[in-house]
C-alpha cells in the first residue's frame, strides 16, 4: 500500500505503508545506530516520534523478547529504506512488520531515509504526517491532529512499583524511563523503587532511599518543570544521577537553561570526554535539548563532560553534593557500553554518604 | 600527548612483491602511512622490493629504496640513512616479520633505532598462538580449546582427546597457508605435517573446529591514550570454515541485535587494550547461531587487507590515522579526514551495505584445486555498495568481471549442485541461486551451508525479481528491479531486447541512477568527501561542477595478468590530470587500491567497470573524455561500445585500438609498414586451425584472440596437439577466432612507447632473461640490455616507432619482440600502459603515465623537452622478477609457459648485472644457496644445455642428482651425478623423498611442449614447491642464477 510522509515543509517522500494505516503527526527524528532498532522504537525518550532509521535495512535480526525498552513501542511511526522479510536471528520471534501490525504502529518503507535525514540535518527536526494520500484536505487534518506536547508525563507510570533487591534503595523519578536503567541498576543489586514524575520531595523519602535517579524521557524539560522543587529539595539530602531528560531537569533546578537543538543527538557514536578520565568513550544518545553551557556561570554547577565535537555539555556535577548528571545514556541499549561505570560511580556515592549518614 | 618532536626521521618497511594473502592492500596502507608522517613534518625513508607500487613512488617518500626486504639490506639502509624510528605495522606480515628479525639481529637497539606502533611484544602477544591462548584466558575471553604442538605425536595426542572436527593453523604463515578442516585421524595427520612444515618456526595450532558460527569481524583502532574505537564491523556471509579472504563479506553487521554486536564490541575493545596496540588492528570472532556464545578466533595487530576493507566501506582512513597514531598522537586531537571539522575519533555510521566478493584465479588456473577453506586463494578482491542487500551483492558480482552472473547450469543435475555446495568452491553463490531457482528451499541450503538464511532469502527476492522480469515487462517492475541491482543487461535478456532498449526506456521514464555520498557519520554532519556510489532512490547528491573534468577507469579486481601495476598508472593519470587544471574523476571497483582512496581524485565513484555503470557517470559528469588506457584490459575492452555511444575517448581512438587488437587488421598494418613478424593467420575451426598450422609449420603458438594474460595459450607441437587443443582447451567460433603463429625460439624483450603522433619516445627495452614460450609477465626481464646486439634494439627502436605512427597512437603502446638470429619479430601490440610501465617509469627515470596523460590532454612531447627515439641508457642496472603463489594453489601446474602464472614482481638493481640479478632473486623470495645439491629432471630436448648448467654447478661445489635418463646422459658428458629413483615407482630413494628429507636445495626441472603433465614431474615440483626448495622450470632462468652464484663465489681451481 502506497503512503506518504509529508513534512511541515512541505517535502514529500513516496513509500509503501506497513503495520498500522492510521494516519499519524508527529516530529520527525533520526537515529544514526546501525543496530538496535528494537530498543529504539521501545524507549520512552521517542515518545510520540516519527524515528527514521539511517541503516538503511531493519529488522533484519526481528524482534525478541528480551530488547525492549518499554512494553509497548513509544514511538509515533517509523520510516525506514527496507524492511526485513525473513529474519537472520534465533531470538527473533517475529519480524518487524509484523511486530507493527500487533502494535498498530505505522511504519513506512522504500523511504530515501538518507535524503531525509539530510533534510533533517540541514532544516533542523520538524513536524510530519504519514497519510494515504497526498489530497491536501487529508494532510491538513492531519497537521491538526494534536502533538504528544507534555510527553514524559505521559510516558511516566501511573503510580510507584519497586524492582525490588538485596541492595542499595534508589528512588527513581520516571519521566519515561528505559528498562535498561532498570536492568543496570538490578545488576549492581540496587532496590529501585519507582515513582511517577509528580511525586513530592516528602513522598519519596518516605521510603528512606539511599539516592535518587532522575530518568530520561521525551520532550523539552520545561514542561515538565514541576519536577524542578522535588529534585532541588532531594539533591541537598541524597546522592542524585540524572540521565538524559534527568540531566536536563537537574541543570534547570539548579538554575541553568536548556534550549532545542537543531537536530539533536541520536545514534551510538557520539564520544564524549569525561575530564577526570584520560580517555574519551562513546555513548548512547538520544536527546533533542540540551543544556545551555552560558547559563551555567551564576550557578553551582559544573560541567564534568563534553560532546568533543560540538562541545554539548554531556555532564554536571553540584560543586559541594554528590549530585550529578550525565545528557547521554550509559545504560546503553541500544549503543556502547563504554560509560557503564557512571552507575558504579553513583553506587560510590551513594556507599559513600551512607558511611557518613551512619557516623 | 601531541606528536613526538625526539624522532626525525622514520623508516616505513613495504610487504614486498604481491603473493595471494598479500596483496595491493598494502600498497594502499603503505602509501597512505608515508604521506601521513610526510604530512606531520616526518622525514620518511621507505624500503620496498615491489617496483609495481605507487608507495615506491620518490613522492611518496623523502627517500625510496626499491631493495630486498632482508635483514642484510634493511640493516645496510639504516646504517647508511640512520633513522630515528621505524614503523613496521603497515607493511603486512613482511613488515613485522622484518621489525621482529632486526630486533632479534641487535641493530635497532646499536643504532638506537626505535620500533613504533604497537609494541614487538604486543604484536608477539598476538600472533604467538599460546601467548595470545593465555591473555584470552587472563581477561576471560573465550577461545576454543586448543593446544600448539611442535610434533606431529603431539597434535595426534591431543586429537584423540577433543575429537573430530579440528582445525589446523600453522604460525607465522601469509593468509594461513598450510592451514585446514580435519574430519578424520588420516586428514588431520596429512594437515598437521604440512602445517608444521611450512611454519617458519615449525608450529601449528590444533583446536576445535568452530565451523558453521557467525564469523565476525571488527577493525578496531586505539591509541596511546587508550581510546579505543569500531571504525568497522563486517560479517561474513560465508560462516567460520572459510578464511575472511575467500568469503563473501558484507559490512555493517547484518544479523546481529545490538546486544550481541556490543558484546562482541565489548570483547573487541577488551582485547586490543590489554593487548596495548597502538594503531589499527583486526579482530575475528565467532558467533553461535543458537546462543550468545562467541569464540574469539584471531587478532591482526597490524593493518591488514580488512582494514583496507574497512578504510574504502567506511571512508574512515585507517592507515593514514594509524601512522598518526604511531607517531603519538591521540584519536581525540586527530581532525576527522571526512568531514574536517570533526575529530577522528569517531565510530563511523553506515547508511548502505557493502559487499565484498574474492575474485580468485581459478579461470586462469583450470587444474587447481578450487575449493574453499582455510587457506586463503582470492588475488583480489570486488567490493560494492548498495543500499539494499541484494543491489550491493549484484553490484559486487559484475565488477567480478567473470562474465557469469546467470551461468548456464543445464548440464548439472540438483543433486550435483547440492553436493558441491559442501565442501564450497569459488561458485558457490552461483550454485545457490541456481538451486534456489529449482525450487530448492532455503532452509535446506541453509541446513548444508550454514550460511544465515537472512542473505540466502536475499538470493531467493534476486531470483524472484528474475522469475517476475521473465513475464512482467511493466516499468514498475523495471524500476523494481533497478533498486535491486539488476543491470541493463541482465533486465535485456530476460526481456528479449538489448541494453540499449532497457537504457533508452529507463530514461525516458527517469529511471536513473543517483549518487550517494559516502560521509562515515550516515549524513549526520556535512561532509566533504567525494566518494559516491550509485543506486536508484531520490536524491542525487554529486552534482557536477563547472570545472572541465576528466574521467578514468580503472583496472578492477587484481588478478592474475591485471595487477597492482595498473593503479599506478591509474594514480599517476589521475594526478596529471589535475595538475593540468582539470577534475579528475575516477571510477574502479577495486577496494585495495590506492586509486580508491576518495583523496586521489576529485571525485572517486566506487562501482563496477561495466558499459552500463560508465554510461551512467558519463551522463552525470559529461566529461571531456573518457581515458582507458591506464585501466588494463578491463577499460580497454569497454572502448568500442562507449565510442559507439558517442563517449569520447582521449588518446589513440578505438579504430587505432581495434586495428592493434584484430588479428587480421594488426596483420594489415605490419605487411604495409613492412616489419617482420612470425608466420601466422587465425582460424575458427579445427580444419582451418590444421590447414595453418602445417602450411608454417610445427611448433606453433596457439592462442584465442583478445585474451587477457595469456589464456589458453600453448605450444603446440603436432597435429595430434592440436587437435587436442581445440577441442579441450577453448570455444572457437566466428566470433571468437583462435591465433596461430609460428613459434621461434628466440629471446624476448619489450618496450613501452609514449607518443603523441609526431613525437615517439621509447624510454628503454626491457630484455627478458627466459626465451620466447614463456609469459612476459612470467619472465625476468633486465634493463639495459645485457646481451641484445646494438643493431637489434636499432631495429626494435625502428620498428617501434613505425607501429606507434601506423597506428597513431596516443598515449601508450607496448610492444613485444622475439628475436631470432639476429632479427627482432613482433609478436604482440597492446595499445595501453601494460605491465612494465611501472618498472620501466622508474628504471628510465621517464614518467610515462605523466606524460601519456598530458599527450591525451593535447600537449605535445617536443614541448616537454622529449624526441623521437630511444632515451639514453641509465647506468644502473635493474632487474625485474615474477613472483608466484603456488605454495597457495595446491595442484596449479607450476610449470612456466606461454599462460601467465605470476601474481606480483620484484625488483633488485645494482651497479653489476651479476649483483642485480642477486638481488632480484633475493627480493622475489628465493632462498639462494651457496652449497647443497642440485636435482635435475629434464626433457630431452633440454638435456645438452642442462648438462652445461649442471657442469658449471658442479664447479662451484654443488652436488648433483638426477632422475634415471638425465643420469645417464650427464654421466656421458663426465659429470658425476647421484641416481634417484622414480616417485611413481615408489622408489625409497626418489626426488620427492629427497625433497622432504632437505636432501635437495635446488631443483631444474624441464618438461615437454606437449604440455601433458606426468605425473612424477608434477609431484616433484609440489614437492619442491611446499618444501620452499627453488624451483626453475626454465633453464635460462637457471643460467642466470649460475650468473650470479659465479660472480659470488672466489674460483677454486687446481693447477
């Protein structure tokens, strides 16, 4: 079936629908990873986003099990050159555009996802619709569908559950978090106990967590700046780990800005130089704000980590706590795995301020 | 750490002359390492053996040594030019084999030189199978079990105790020669005893076979600050059981999720930094298809022909980083070549996939053995990028040049067809898809293969499109069919109409190809490399500029005949162009090479050297004209079709190329001008073929017409012959007439002409040392003259000039004589660079590519200070010689012939032809012995000059021995020889016994014209061949030799 993506410019691209019909709006990004479409299309910081795939042949490998991200797909649509027919994997256990079908995701393929991209580059990330036809009645209306505006609320829980464990208690704030948060945590033996992203300071400790997590999700921080009094309170109490969104809204409550990017960050091999290691690793990213490195001067932050191309400030650290905060995703999944020790470095901390709380 | 400032002045060793695992890879890394160091300041002082090499260009070093690469002349170069440093780790396994033998020798550290890059017990580390067996175990990476034996009772001992099947890999040996598959005790015996032999050190590794994995690999790159980086991952369609180097590869990873690509990742980077390589470096790994298990199966701590790979799928330039690398700089302070504004570290994104395919020379060797394993056979290799699968694959299959894309199968039953897929030959991929369209299921070949059935289902959508394309003639489906990599021709046959149709339809719909940037970042930053492929989607993204621009093809895969030679003239036309004001752009298909690299030209289109591929640049570029000269036989045969369609060829026009080529048209040409040449005519039938033969009379040479290399040429002695001839060895038809010449036994030489019409300049004659009967590219050749009268080579730089100007030639030419009492005969005229241009450029000190390139942009070589005739002679004598890779071809007739049978060439120049010719055999791998004893086994025919040879050996303290009649005939002429027996007799004491037990430490052997191979002859020349005895199967080639051990020797005579 012929389909259309249309972007707020007006560009065109011709393809052939898979999985869902329904006509969809969302913002139009890219992904650079060459593998990891699954975890990609599960995780929560796509919420509501049409992801275009640069590799150009998905699903290869198909869908399984154990890669998800969330349980359900987060993403709005996803434009790809190919899809797989037959898959090439013994985890898979089915392919990806029947993966759509069960999950009415709409899907686009014999895209040229490169000139998109490009397009994407060159434009900035921008609005788009998948429809049946290129009628403009059709695409009117579907530009008026609403966007998922206050996203990471959405893509929060709905109320607190525990991945319970032997060890240390984290409280998790969840503004869309990814499983492997979860699964980075469960394998250093952390108690996460996870709360929806409107949670009072007073609720959360509560439970007498030994740190607090503040996790990734999708859409611009300021919408969710009801979040900011929460972690400014906690951060003076516990150790704190911000990832991604977390890192965004960190720097905002400690009085910094964020501002979109043009394109954003989104592929595996962004490398970044953490000041207090000789080396440079490549991380998993996934953002399309960042924070602004200007309006960090009057505040007590400072930065710890570098984008070493375009300089993105990748990490924060509150000058006197042990609060900090990384932009990309050391839990990885899909991407490197070359900044895992940020976790051992949080446990640290948070080992550490046990022994001086116990003193 | 920034770039070191306490090191000047850097010695880079070369891989030497071209071998099969060994290849223009290294031209291409070697290169590209000189001009980096250059780049940072560096003194640069090269030493390499291959004069068919751009890296031996004096630009690319401060100084260039064309010398043999052994200790004594490395060590001589380093006493004389004292380097600070030498940087061994981008010249191949010669290069690190030659740091590791200076180390052990004790000059490096007298001279106070040092090794960078990786580390010599690093590299140790790597390659020393138990060391390396250890450090896996050390940091918990897997290996399969396995043990290093010294003895054949060690490995029979560990056999018994993990069972069948096992794999056998001896140390130290190029493309894992001597290595395979065992399944029983006997094979495992017959391999191990091999293995130990070849190995320099005597060892092998047994271990358990991982055959049907995954089989992974990554090129990894670290530096001293230990960032560590994927520049690029690769799969092989082919699984574990085939070496990397003869399967089919693609690059990214296609079937790995990201959990198991990170954890191979993860084990990668974990190895390369414990193992402190500093510099690039491949790793193989294996990976279950049931499990997460992987097995890590190899690490290259060097750059390796994957890396050249990996350089040209990604644009990530990764010898050129790792001579930076070397020279201490860091990956985070490096500026990214690509896009220039971002630094080089950086794990490259792919937005197409990449196909690698071995081109392996197995249509020129008929006899050998063509299966597939762990002994790597490919010269050469194909790569293609597509942005689906089967586009990248199809792409890859025509740059082959192997004229079967749909090979007819008819005369082969399923069940033969199945039955050769294990164990798997060089058509396997034919063989499946002729399978898949008989219906067989995937999952069945997947079952006997092992190959992943995500590619083979891409084999079966390629046969599927072929199905529909057979009743469907819609443009949708043509368009289909496109985007998949059908080519024009393929659509045309199943359409019956011609490529022209399919062309003029395609565009008259807009179906046209676009070109895609290849950026390393999948279009993540803006970048400005021109490196582009083609493919059918929406956006074109090479925009032709306003600059007048050139186009010129390539020289493919390198095979034997076509080798690293024609890229230097590619390279060298490529940078004339330019510096003559205009684009130059190339096109070539050839992922080795130096003249893919996307900094040679303006723009580089990476595709395959097909009409229809060139048509389409032509149509997006519309350049000034196409040059074919430098592309070898594969550009030039593209002449007269891209003429017919109106692309202008620069230099001598088709007509005049056709003229050089048509037998009956050259033959023309030579009785107007008045040159003599050898009786000869053409035929298309046996009758006629008879009828020709016997009018001039026996021997004759008999060959098919436009060949490449010498096919299917022989001597043929009688009517018996050849009537054998033409009805085993070629297809003759009108189309495809066969060439009789008489056959004169005379010597050899060749020139190389440049010429503008007007001007004609011959830079030197290139005498060979071996008579007529033996392949040009198979003989020694020597420059000056040694023994050629002053009135021949008159008469060659005559006759050379009256064929330039008959032909009009503009460009090059090259010319062959055979020369007979006194009397030079043409017998072959190739209108383009050949093979020697290399070696002569650099001999005569006259650029001829540079200057046939300035001839074909309308300058005049009366402007460029040049006129008609022979340059003067240098001094200098050079010597060039053939190298071969029969150690790697088991059961290849290693006699040489009129069929060439070389894969590479060194050189050795001196002040004396005796020290010259010393140096070429030493340069070519000749062991050259001073004592020991000579076996003799020659025909008839040879036997009164053999004995005059063996004579001479006997003088020097050799001893001799000879098989029963040779025996006899040299005991009549007083010469002492020891008697052996027959190999087929099973004698105790025969020439292969000899040969194993070290008895021998040279071996003559002659055979007849008749070519019909015995089989104790070949026997003995495998034997010799696998116990590395030299062997010589031309007695002038032994004559020489006798040359040079004479002038070494003092004369021990008694009064």
């Amino acid at each position: 079936m012929k389909r259309y993506l249309v972007l707020k410019n007006g560009s065109i691209y011709k393809g052939n629908g898979f999985g869902s019909k329904k006509i969809v709006h969302g913002e139009l990004v890219f992904s650079t990873g060459m593998t990891g479409y699954q975890e990609s299309m599960t995780d929560a910081s796509y919420y509501g986003q049409m992801l275009v795939f640069t590799y150009p042949l998905i699903g290869n490998y198909g869908i399984n099990r154990d890669d998800m991200e969330s349980l359900h797909p987060t993403v709005n649509a996803i434009i790809v050159k190919e899809t797989a027919r037959l898959t090439g994997n013994w985890r898979s256990q089915m392919t990806l555009t029947r993966y759509a079908e069960i999950e009415d995701l709409p899907g686009i393929s014999c895209i040229d996802t490169r000139a998109l991209s490009k397009e994407l580059r060159s434009q900035g990330s921008m609005e788009a619709v998948v429809v049946d036809s290129l009628d403009e009645k059709v695409i009117h209306e579907a530009f008026e569908r609403p966007l998922a505006i206050s996203s990471a609320q959405m893509a929060s829980t709905n109320s607190i559950y525990q991945a319970p464990n032997s060890g240390l208690r984290v409280a998790m704030l969840d503004f869309g978090l990814k499983d492997s948060i979860l699964r980075a945590l469960a394998k250093r033996n952390v108690n996460v106990i996870v709360f929806p992203s409107d949670t009072s300071a007073e609720e959360i400790m509560k439970i007498n967590p030994d740190g607090l997590l503040l996790s990734n999700g999708p859409g611009d921080p300021l919408n969710i700046s009801y979040a900011l009094p929460t972690i400014k309170k906690l951060e003076a109490k516990l150790p704190v780990l911000g990832i991604c969104m977390g890192h965004q809204l960190f720097a905002l409550a400690n009085g910094a800005k964020t501002y979109k990017m043009k394109f954003g960050h989104r592929g595996f091999n962004h490398s970044v130089k953490d000041k207090n290691q000789t080396r440079t690793n490549f991380t998993s990213q996934n953002h399309g704000y960042a924070v602004e490195e200007a309006s960090l001067k009057n505040t007590d932050l400072e930065v710890t980590q570098r984008e070493i191309n375009d300089g993105t400030v990748e990490g924060l650290k509150l000058k006197n706590c042990p609060a900090f905060s990384v932009q990309y995703h050391p839990d990885a999944s899909p991407g490197p795995h070359d900044a895992e020790y940020v976790f051992d470095e949080f446990i640290d901390a948070m080992k550490v301020n046990q022994k001086a709380g116990n003193k | 750490m920034p770039k070191r400032t306490d090191i000047k002045k850097i010695l880079v060793i070369g891989s030497g002359p071209i071998v099969i695992g060994q290849a223009a890879e290294f031209d291409y890394s070697g290169s590209q390492a000189c001009l980096s160091l250059k780049e940072e300041g560096y003194q640069v002082i090269l030493i390499n053996s291959n004069p068919a090499t751009i890296m031996t260009d004096t630009e690319i070093a401060d100084k260039v040594f064309i010398e043999p690469i052994t200790v004594d002349f490395v060590s001589k170069i380093i006493r004389q030019e004292l380097p600070d440093a030498i940087l061994p780790t981008l010249g191949g396994q010669t290069g690190l084999n030659m740091a590791k033998e200076l180390a052990d020798s004790g000059i490096l550290k007298e001279f106070h030189v040092e090794l960078l890059g990786t580390k010599l017990d690093s590299i140790e580390e790597a390659e020393d199978r138990e060391r390396f067996k250890e450090l896996m175990l050390q940091i918990s990476e897997p290996v399969p079990e396995s043990k290093t034996v010294n003895n054949i009772d060690e490995a029979v001992e560990f056999a018994n105790k993990i069972g069948f099947p096992l794999v056998i890999r001896p140390a130290y040996t190029l493309g894992g020669t001597g290595g395979g598959f065992a399944y029983n005790l006997d094979e495992f015996k017959e391999i191990a005893h091999n293995g130990l032999r070849l190995s320099p050190i005597n060892q092998i590794l047994v271990e358990r076979s991982i055959m049907g994995y995954k089989e992974i690999e990554m090129e990894v790159m670290r530096d001293h600050k230990d960032n560590a980086m994927i520049v690029c991952s690769m799969e092989n369609v082919d699984p574990v059981g085939i070496h990397t180097g003869d399967s089919i590869v693609t690059s990214p990873v296609q079937t790995l999720s990201d959990r198991e690509y990170e954890m191979m990742r993860d084990a990668a980077l974990k190895i390369i930094r414990n193992l402190h390589i500093e510099g690039g470096c491949n790793v193989q790994m294996a990976l279950s298809k049931e499990s997460m298990q992987y097995y890590i199966i190899e690490v290259n701590p060097r750059v390796s022909r994957s890396s050249a790979l990996a350089s040209k799928a990604t644009g990530y330039p990764i010898a050129k980083l790792a001579a930076k690398i070397a020279v201490g700089l860091n990956l985070d302070e490096i500026n990214n070549p690509i896009t220039q504004t971002t630094l080089a570290q950086f794990e490259p994104a792919l937005d197409y996939v990449v196909t690698k395919i071995p081109r392996w020379p197995f249509d020129k060797f008929t006899s050998a053995d063509n299966h597939l394993g762990t002994q790597m056979k490919a010269t050469g290799e194909v790569m293609a990028i597509g942005r689906t699968f089967e586009e990248s694959l199809l792409k890859a299959i025509r740059s082959l040049e192997i004229g079967k894309n749909n090979e007819d199968y008819q005369d082969t039953t399923t069940k033969d067809l199945i039955n050769n897929l294990m164990p798997a030959t060089d058509n396997r991929i034919f063989e499946i898809a002729e399978l898949i369209r008989r219906n067989v299921t995937i999952e069945e070949i997947s079952r006997i293969t092992k190959i992943n059935i995500f590619f083979l289902d891409k084999i079966k959508h390629i046969i599927e499109i072929e199905n529909s394309l057979k009743t469907d003639h819609s443009i949708e489906l043509l368009e289909i069919a496109k985007q998949y990599g059908f080519n024009d021709e393929e659509i045309a046959q199943l359409w019956h109409q011609n490529s022209d149709e399919i062309r003029d339809l395609r565009k008259q719909n807009d179906i046209t190809p676009v070109y895609k940037m290849v950026d390393t970042s999948a279009g993540e930053f803006e970048s400005h490399t021109p490196y582009y492929y083609s493919t059918y989607e929406q956006e074109n993204e090479s925009i032709k500029t306003s600059k007048p621009s050139v186009l010129v093809l390539g020289s493919g895969p390198i095979r034997i005949g076509q080798g690293v030679e024609f890229d230097y003239a590619t390279v060298h036309g490529v940078q004339t162009i330019q510096q003559m004001g205009y684009e130059a752009i190339i096109m070539n298909s050839n992922p080795e090479t130096v003249s893919t690299d996307f900094s040679i030209s303006d723009k580089l289109y990476f595709e395959p050297l097909t009409l229809e591929d060139v048509l389409n640049v032509v149509d997006l570029e519309q350049p000034e004209g196409v040059i074919l000269q430098f592309g070898g036989q594969t550009a030039i045969n593209l002449a007269e079709a891209l003429h017919k369609r109106g692309v202008k060829i620069l230099g001598t026009t088709v007509d005049n190329i056709n003229r050089a080529e048509d037998r009956h048209q050259f033959d023309e040409i030579i009785k107007k001008i008045n040159l003599p040449q050898p009786k000869g005519d053409t035929a298309t039938d046996t009758t006629e073929a008879l009828k020709i033969a016997n009018k001039i009379g026996y021997p004759v040479m008999i060959r098919p017409s436009y060949v490449l290399g010498g096919k299917a040429m022989e001597i043929v002695n009688s009517d018996d012959e050849l009537n054998h001839y033409m009805h085993n060895a070629v297809k003759v038809s009108n189309d495809h007439p066969v060439l009789i010449d008489s056959y004169l036994l005379g010597s050899e030489a060749e020139v190389d002409v440049i010429s503008d019409g007007d001007t004609i300049v011959i830079p030197g004659i290139l005498e060979h040392i071996e008579r007529a009967g033996i392949h040009s590219g198979d003989s020694m050749g020597v420059y000056p003259p040694q023994q050629m009268h002053r009135s021949v080579q008159e008469q060659i730089e005559g006759d050379a000039i009256h064929l330039a100007k008959a032909l009009d030639t503009k460009g090059l030419m090259n010319v062959q004589f055979v020369i007979k009492d006194g009397k030079a005969y043409v017998i072959e005229v190739n209108p383009r660079a050949s093979r020697t241009i290399p070696f002569m450029s650099k001999v005569t000190k006259v650029p001829m590519t540079q200057l046939a390139t300035k001839i074909m942009l309308n300058h005049k070589l009366a402007d460029l200070g040049y006129q008609t005739g022979l340059v003067e002679q240098a001094k200098r004598i050079s010597v060039k010689s053939p190298v071969f890779s029969f150690s790697k071809l088991p059961m290849v007739d290693n006699t040489l012939g009129p069929e060439m049978k070389s894969t590479g060439e060194a050189m050795g120049s001196d002040k004396s032809f005796s020290k010259a010719l010393y140096k070429s055999f030493i340069a070519s791998g000749i062991q050259i012995p001073n004592t020991g004893t000579v076996l003799f086994t020659v025909c008839d025919k040879d036997k009164a000059t053999a004995v005059n040879l063996a004579k001479r050996f006997r003088h020097l303290g050799f001893q001799i021995e000879a098989t029963k009649n040779t025996q006899e005939y040299f005991e009549k002429y007083d010469l002492k020889t020891k008697c052996v027996g027959k190999v087929a007799n099973d004698d105790v004491i025969n020439p292969v016994t000899e040969l194993y037990k070290h008895h021998v430490q040279l071996v003559v052997n002659t055979i007849d014209n008749s070519n019909t191979t015995f089989d104790d002859e070949a026997k003995i020349r495998g034997a010799a061949i696998e116990s590395s005895v030299p062997l010589f199967t031309a007695l002038d080639t032994v004559s020489s030799l006798l040359t040079v051990l004479e002038a070494q020797a003092f004369d021990v005579t008694a009064l």
